[in-house]
C-alpha cells in the first residue's frame, strides 16, 4: 500500500508542478504575464483544491477511500493531458483547476488508510514515505518535464501521432498525463484497511469540525505553520528553474538534469529524516518533539534565503537544497505532529483543512506573490531570484513563531482532552 501510495503520490506531483519548467515557452505561446503564470500554477490549481480536500476528507471517513483516489487519478490524468491542448489563457486555467479537483482527492484518503494501517509509533515514517512520493514528483517534474520538453524539440516524437505535431511544452504535459491510468491498475491491487473506530462514518461533519475546533489552540498554529513552510518551498519549486534560465542562460534540459535530481533528493532526504527522527523523539521525549525538531529545521533552512544574492548556478542550487531539506523535514514533522493529536474519526476532516490551509496560503499566496513582486516590485523578468529570496525570509520566521507557540501548548495534553470529549 505505501509503495503504491508512493507512486500516486510523485505522478500527482510531478503533474502538479510540470508547469515551473515549461514557464518561459507558455509565457511566450500565449502571450501572458509572469503573474498569469503564477495564476495557473498557484490560484488555478489551489482556489479548487482547498475547497475540493473537504468534502473529498469527509467522503474519506465515510465511503471507500480508494475508489475516492482512484477517480482522482482519472480525472487529473486526463486533465493534464487536456492542458496540451488549450489554445488561451482561459482554458488552461480551466483544464488546471479540473488537475486540482482530481488531486484533492489523494491526501486525505491517503492519509487516513496509512493511518488506519499503522500503529502510532511508526505512523511517522510511513506518512514520510508517502510524503517523500510528493518530494520526488516536484523534482521529476523538472527532470522529466526537461527530458521530454528537450526529447521534443530535437523532433524525438515525431513519429507518434497526435502529440508528434505538437510544439514541445504541449507534448510533454500530454505525455505526462499518460501514466494515470497505470497508477490506477496499481492501486486496484491495495486492499483498504478496517477503520480503527467502526462508528468513525456516522460522526456528523459538524461534530467533527467541534473536535477539531477544541483543540485549536495546537493545531491552528500547527496548519498555519506547515503553510508557510509550503508557500517558501512552492516559491523555490515553481521559479527556480525560471531563474536559472532567465539570469543564468540555462537551457530547460540542463536544468533538468541539475535542478531535478538534487529537487528530488533534497526533499527525500528532508521528509524521511523528519519522520524517522520525529518518530524517535516522539518515543523518548513525546509528541512535543515533532515541533522542537521542525523548529530546528526551520531555523537552519533559513540560510536558502540569500538565493537572491546567489551570482552562479551553483550557488543557487545550493539555496535550493538546503531550503528544500530543511523545509521538507518540518512540513513532514508538522503533518505527523497534527495526525499525533487528531481523533481517528476525523482525520480526513484533518488532512483536508491541512491542504487547505497549504494550497490557499502555500501554493497560491506563495507562487502568486513571488510573480507579483517580480512583475511589479522590482520590474525585471531577472530579478526573480531576489523575489523568492524576499518571500522565503518573512514565511519562515512566521513558522517559526507558529511553531513555538504550538510547543508552548503541548501535544500530549491536547490528545488527552480529545479523548475526555463523548
């Protein structure tokens, strides 16, 4: 189950993010802005997705949670494919938030099976290994999408119909839709496992949102905090690959190679470190060492900020890795230290108002300000690295202060007052 959740996992996000390297050829085929870039990257994907995760979090708890993923996958599948066909600003924008509906699908599902299948104790590690299909997507995105889009423009797909007469960037989003429907063969293979709590469907939605609403004083700080660690990480993802072309002359292949791999190792590396060191605190110190660990993780990703100050290639990638292990780390302690405290019964409710709170804050506020700043604060196509520099700095010392304000309320006594609630 965890294998395939990992592979559903990196095609969501390797689907997600595809757009960051195909940004300058779309900019100049339709005839738009960095901020409409950002548009479809960001608002198009996330207006939908926060809105989509609750209701897909609350059929989570209540019906087959992988006939939910798997229509997911159907439907961002052929999406994808349908953006390499879209001939205006308007429908791609359309055909990204269908890839968003679909994908809102995946986390709480996910989650709350993974959840049901292991026992608290190595629930980290396995939410990482999940989370680490995420890290790896957005690094194929840039590794693969470089490989297809530098495959098509040597004129290697020719021979296929349909997508042989397409021009590069619309090639590689309809070959990268493609693959959905193997991930859905995999996932027929996964039994769904019995729910902990049998009562767990008939809890109204209501009710659960009280539960949730009890404990507010930890958890809060905690989504918001894992929020502004993703908006810092989508600001990196999404326009990175754009500053190493626009200020460094890095052609897409090249930056596929290099930016890819070290995407996909970086944010590996983070997520699986955090869940197996937060697993170990969690047993020694108890589930407040998820928050002391993500906040020094936090502390030392800040350095990736100096991006915009970067004057090689190398010296940017080394931002990129460094912001991206460290933030990777924190987000995956985040996300173990909110399952640490919720109810069984309404995890899927909980893994929702998670992707809300990263899609709405994370990945549209996060990708949409760095557009605007470079769009209009500094003006200059090339200035995008001081950008996402400017964005990364303030995002992080808030999660920071979030941080340390959900440790000063402390997990452990927040999971005993859950369960004195009836």
């Amino acid at each position: 189950m965890i294998v395939v959740f990992f592979f559903t996992a990196m095609l969501s996000y390797t689907d997600r993010f595809i757009l960051s390297l195909l940004v300058d050829p779309l900019r100049a085929d339709l005839k738009i802005s960095d901020t409409q870039v950002s548009l479809l990257q960001g608002l198009a994907f996330a207006l939908v997705y926060s809105f989509a995760g609750l209701p897909f979090g609350r059929l989570a708890d209540r019906v087959s949670r992988r006939a939910v993923i798997i229509a997911g996958v159907v439907l961002w599948s052929v999406a994808t494919m349908a953006c390499g066909y879209a001939h205006s600003f308007a429908q791609l924008f359309a055909a990204r938030v269908l890839v968003g509906i679909g994908e809102a699908a995946l986390a709480p599902a996910a989650v709350s099976m993974i959840a049901d299948s292991f026992p608290p104790e190595r629930r980290g590690t396995a939410l990482s290994v999940f989370i680490a299909g995420m890290a790896i997507g957005g690094g194929a995105a840039i590794s693969i999408g470089g490989s297809l889009v530098g495959a098509a423009t040597l004129g290697l797909f020719k021979a296929l119909p349909i997508v042989g007469v397409l021009p590069p960037w619309r090639a590689a989003l309809v070959l990268l839709g493609a693959p959905g429907m193997l991930i859905v063969l995999l996932l027929l293979t996964v039994r769904e496992p019995p729910r902990r709590h049998a009562a767990a469907s008939a809890v109204p939605l209501s009710d659960a949102l009280t539960r949730l609403r009890s404990s507010a004083g930890a958890l809060l700080p905690l989504f918001l905090a894992v929020a502004l660690l993703s908006a810092a990480d989508f600001s990196f993802q999404n326009w990175t690959p754009a500053l190493l072309s626009r200020r460094f002359g890095l052609s897409a292949l090249d930056i596929g190679r290099q930016l890819g791999l070290l995407a996909i190792l970086s944010g590996v590396g983070g997520t699986m470190a955090g869940g197996l060191l937060g697993d170990f605190g969690a047993r020694r110190r108890g589930e407040v060492a998820r928050i002391s660990l993500a906040m020094g993780a936090t502390l030392l990703g800040l350095a990736g900020s100096a991006v915009g100050l970067a004057s090689s290639p190398d010296q940017v990638l080394a931002c990129f890795v460094l912001w991206g292990t460290m933030a990777s780390a924190g987000e995956a302690l985040g996300i173990a230290a909110i399952q640490a405290v919720v109810p069984d019964e309404v995890r899927g409710v909980s893994v929702a108002i998670t992707s809300l709170c990263n899609m709405l804050l994370g990945l549209a506020c996060g990708t949409t300000l760095t557009a605007l700043l470079t769009d209009r604060w500094f003006g200059n196509p090339r200035s995008v690295g001081a950008s996402i520099g400017t964005l990364v700095l303030p995002s992080a010392l808030m999660a920071l202060a979030l941080l340390w304000r959900a440790r000063r309320r402390g997990l452990d006594g927040q999971k005993r007052a859950f369960s004195l609630m009836p």
